[in-house]
C-alpha cells in the first residue's frame, strides 16, 4: 500500500471521528472477509486481496486521528507538522 500524503492522513482522521457507522461498517466487511477466507474457493488470492485490503484500509483510518497528532517526516529526514507553520504566530 502507498504511504498516504498528511493530508490524506487528515481527511481519514476526520472520517473516523464524524462517522462512526462507517468505521462499524469497514469493520465488519474485513471481518466477513476474514472469516470467509478459509473457505474461499474459485480463486484464493482474490479473496486474500480482498481481506488484505480491507484489513490495511480499516487499521489505517482508525489510526489516522493518532498520526495526525504526531509530527510527518519531509523526504529530508525533518520533522514537521502540516498545520503548523516554521514562522511564530
């Protein structure tokens, strides 16, 4: 899976605070997937692509408000953090 941008990271945080029902839903669809997996039968890894991203999708929406609250790594190795600015307010 692709590392989402800070701002994607964002907008999933926000989604797992105002929508509860979705996060119940996500949930319980990688849940079905999962339990449905060792009796998948016409193709497997289907199955298990499915499970995986569902699984991956879920874990990192309910994450997201956690990692918004941490500060980002740029490509250089600095710390930052996108809803703060370098200069004092």
């Amino acid at each position: 899976m692709i590392r989402p941008s800070p701002k994607a990271v964002e907008a999933m945080a926000i989604v797992a605070k105002r929508n509860p029902e979705l996060m119940e839903f996500l949930r319980a669809a990688y849940m079905h997937e999962l339990e449905q997996l060792p009796q998948a039968t016409g193709n497997p890894a289907l199955a298990q692509g499915r499970c995986q991203v569902l699984g991956e999708l879920y874990k990192l929406i309910l994450s997201a408000p956690e990692l918004t609250a941490k500060p980002y790594q740029n490509g250089n190795g600095k710390l930052f953090n996108p809803t703060h600015t370098e200069r004092s307010v």
